[in-house]
C-alpha cells in the first residue's frame, strides 16, 4: 500500500514487473534506468544470479515531481520469474499499488504466461488483493523475435489468453530496444495515481 | 521445406532460444533436429553434424547445472540487506520496535541468516520483541542447518537472565514445535535447574569415562511436556501461534454458523484477523470488550478450543483492502 507522508507532504508507492522467467522484466527496467534519468532518484539495484536470472529482485527509485503539493515517489521492482521462486515473488509483492505483467509473445512460452498470470492472481489474493481491482498492465513482449524468425504469437492471440477477463491496457513491445516500455510504465503510473487519488479521497 | 532447410531452421532457432536463455526449449529444438538427421539416410556429414549439435547440447546441459546448483539465496551485500529491511519495515503506524522486527524477518524470508540472527539479537534488548526475536533466532539456526547452534542457544537463555520464566515457557513451546516440526527428537530442558542438571550427568559421564544411555538427557519424563500437554500449556499465560480461527456465531440470525478467518499476525495474546466485507454480519458480533464464546483456534501443533475477547474493531477506509475489518482477539483458553 502507498505510503503518504503528511508531515513530509510525501507519496510513496510501489509498482513490480511480474511475468514468467526470461521474458524481460529486467530488461524493462535497464530501459527506464538509462532512458528516463530525469526520474530516477538513485541507482538501480540488480540481484541475480548464474544466466543473469533475476534472484530476488531489481529495483530502482524514481521520482514524478510534485501532484498536488505532494511529491510522488515511485519504487519498481521485479519479482524473479523462475518457478522455484515462489517465495521471493510473494514476498516482493507485499505493499504493492500496480502492476505490470510481462509476457513473452514466443509461442514456445505460451503455457508459461498462462502459469506466471494464475501464479499473480494467486499471490495477491494472499496478500487480500483482488486481481480485477489492483491497477495491472499488460505488455507483450519481444515483438522483435518475429523478425528473427522465431514463431511469436499474434497479439490477438496473447489478449485471448492472458487478457480475455481482466481486460486491462495492454502494449505490444521490444525491451531490448525500448520499443513500448515507456508506454507501458506510464499508463500504470497513470492507473495507480488514479487508484490513490480515489482511495485518499474515500479516507477522508 | 526441404529437409537441409528444415534443419537448418531447426538450429537457427535452438541458438535464438539459447540467446535468450531458454535453454530446456534450445535443447528440444536440438533434438528436433537430431531427430530428423537420423531419420535421413542420404544426408552428406550426418555424423559430423549429430556430433555438433550433441556438444552443443552438453554445453546447455552444462549451463543448466550451473543455473541449478547456484545458491538459491545467497548472502547478498549490506546495501542490499539495508534495501531488503526497508522493503518490509514502512508501516508509519508501527513503532520502532516493530519496524526492526519486521525488517528482520524479511531478512531471514531473503535468507540472510546471519545478518537477521545479528538483528535479531539487537532487539532481545527491547521488551516488545524480545520474545518474538528470540523465536527468529532460533528459526535462523535451524534454517542454517545447525539444529545444534539452535539447541545451545535455547539452553544459554536459559542460563540468563534476560527472559522471564513466562517467557521462557513461550519459547519452549515454541521450539519444542519448531523441532517436532522438522522431525527432530530431543527433549529439550524447560529450566535452568535441568540444563545443570545435564550438565553435572555429562560431566560425571566424562569423569567416570562410563558410557550410558542418552535416551532422555537425564530428564525426567513428568518435566517435559507431550503433544498432548501442548493444550494445557496454551491454556495459561503462553499461547501458540495461531493460524486461522474457527468462531461459532451464538446469536442474531447467523445463530449456528461456523466462520472461519485467517490470522493476519499475532501478537503475544492478542490475534489480528482480516474479516472480508462480504463477511459485515459477522462484525456486529464483534463489540469491544464482549467475549466470544466457542472459539476454535488453529495452531501448527494441533486445535485447541476457548473464548477470545474483542479488543479492537477497525474498518479499512484505503487501499487495496478497503471496506474489510481488521479485528484484534484476545485467546482465552479456560
């Protein structure tokens, strides 16, 4: 949940890139690193491991100036994607205002957007988070790979499978070379300042 | 395709994949390929070809050991350990106390044992945490593997001054559970008096360069306490930790009906529940100060029946779990 800071007239909110091992949750967030200085607050924290597999989590500190008289402080994180890392996942969860979920568009990866989608449900209903409620992005990741010849997925295939209920904003995308990520991070910066605004209002 | 070229993608791909990092699908495209070469009789340099996807397999195959044998989690530096603290201890409504506890306990869920028993041990200071650190402490050790260290450590306290004997009966109970819970036998001494004891019977062992049965660590049967005295023990000043509770509602028109809620955290006595909106009929149950009778609780150990007093009623007005309850229970066990 965001932290807000009366005294301090400060708000801090957390949003994680969740998605299946190896589909560029990292790489979403070394694009932000070096395209979006101005924002950044500090350094961005990698932990991984043998592969460059993520270990527990990346992080990276960004400001978005002043809303309100408020001065917005973003944390992202990434959850490692491997399977074996269930708890870590879990955990990098907890406290979290929005989401976005990386899937891979690899056809070969299919069953494991489905498995990392059902294993976010699951991990936030555990923290008593609806996952129809929480504000979640969805991008489509490595685009490019069709290029290279490998079979992807159609988009409209992809929102079949993973978007068909949820229904949220979804962007087609190439971590690796910046294509769609600025796009996505913006529109669930966007959904979770609404989401905010609307809860601090309720709590008044 | 031809087959040339049906190959030729076949080993495009499985290198694409292994670029990527997806090894197990790199190797199935290897071995699509394997696959297909074999079945063709009149292909030119089949063996030589066969030969060079096979090393190209053991090399994944070497990748993959080396990504599975990794320390899952390992000892990472202090900046990261400070991050992973800061990560859990941001509630502004709790005390400082608190804050450190929690973010020592996402230290130890990181697996940074060391570092969490060295934090851990700073807040044995404090009276709010000390008992809860203290268990900590004693589930860093066992998850470190040195059930040993944990068991020395348990009967150092012991020895101490720093917990009171209502303290150290909570954590007995608690550790008793905890090695129970890991398969382990041992019969742990519940005072001062008996850790001499053992000692004064293992130091006369060594004097007389005797040996004897170790069954029961010169205990006797009547000081330790069975599973089936667990009930008991909770019933007085010590209370397990709890994970969910069943309440029977006694009156209005949900008369009869069994909810059950997941504790959120425990504090000593007093159990947290979250009790969903959908649930609201219930909350009228819940008046400060009432007791609510037939309360089922359910620890890792076992259930163990009682009342509970309602000492806080809160509703969620923000974030994501906006509209529920927060519902603080004190255990009574008669």
């Amino acid at each position: 949940m965001a932290i807000l800071n009366l005294k301090k007239r400060q708000i801090e909110c957390k949003i994680v890139y969740y998605g299946p091992g190896r589909c560029g949750k990292t790489t979403n967030m070394e694009h932000i690193y070096k395209s979006y200085k101005k924002q950044v607050t500090g350094e961005m924290i990698s932990i991984d491991t043998e592969g460059d597999r993520t270990l527990f989590f990346d992080f990276l500190p960004m400001g978005l100036g002043e809303i309100k008289g408020f001065d917005v402080r973003v944390q992202v994180y990434t959850v490692p994607g491997q399977v074996q890392y269930r708890s870590t996942r879990k955990c990098v969860l907890k406290g979290v205002d929005g989401v976005i979920f990386v899937a891979d568009s690899l056809a070969v990866r299919r069953e494991k957007n489905m498995l990392s989608l059902k294993d976010l449900q699951h991990n936030l209903k555990e923290y008593g988070i609806n996952i129809f409620k929480i504000p979640l992005v969805m991008q489509h990741n490595k685009r490019d790979l069709a290029g290279e010849g490998l079979p992807i997925m159609a988009v409209e295939q992809m929102e079949r499978d993973l978007n068909r209920q949820l229904k949220v904003p979804s962007f087609p995308a190439s971590a690796i070379s910046g294509q769609g990520v600025g796009a996505t991070l913006k529109e669930c910066l966007k959904l979770t300042l609404i989401s905010l605004k609307r809860e601090m209002k309720l709590g008044q | 395709m031809n087959i040339v070229k049906k190959i030729k993608t076949l080993l495009k791909e499985a290198e694409l994949y292994h670029s990527q990092g997806l090894m197990y699908e790199a190797i199935a495209k290897y071995n699509d390929a394997t696959e297909l070469i074999q079945k063709n009789e009149q292909l030119k340099n089949k063996q030589n070809l066969l030969e060079g996807i096979s090393k190209k397999i053991n090399v994944l195959n070497k990748d993959i050991s080396k990504i599975e044998l990794a320390p899952k989690k390992p000892e990472v530096s202090e900046n990261i350990q400070d991050l992973i603290k800061k990560m859990y201890a941001f509630s502004p409504d709790m005390d400082e106390g608190a804050k450190a506890l929690e973010g020592a306990v996402a230290l130890a869920k990181f697996g940074q044992f060391k570092r969490a028993i060295s934090d851990f041990n700073e807040l044995l200071k404090r009276d709010s945490t000390r008992v809860d650190a203290a268990k900590n402490i004693l589930r860093c050790h066992m998850a470190l593997f040195s059930i040993d260290e944990a068991i020395s450590q348990y009967e150092k306290w012991l020895l101490d001054d720093i917990f009171n004997p209502d303290h150290l009966n909570k954590i007995y109970i608690f550790f008793e559970s905890l090695l129970n819970n890991e398969g382990v036998e041992k019969t742990l001494p519940k005072t001062k008096e008996q850790v001499d004891k053992v000692k004064v019977a293992v130091s006369s062992e060594n004097d007389q360069v005797q040996i004897s049965e170790p069954k029961d660590a010169g205990l006797e049967k009547s000081e330790t306490v069975s599973e089936g005295e667990v009930e008991s023990e909770a019933g007085s000043e010590d209370v397990l930790d709890v994970n969910s509770i069943g309440i029977s509602v006694d009156s209005g028109p949900q008369k009869g009906h069994v909810y059950e809620f997941k504790v959120r955290f425990q504090l000593g006595k007093v159990v947290s529940l979250l009790i969903p909106s959908r649930d609201k009929d219930v909350i009228e149950n819940f008046k400060i100060g009432s007791e609510i009778h037939d309360v089922q609780y359910y620890s890792n150990v076992g259930l163990f029946k009682g009342s509970g007093l309602v000492s806080a009623v809160k509703e969620i007005t923000i974030g994501p779990l906006r509209g529920d309850y927060c519902v603080d229970i004190e255990v009574m066990v008669h």
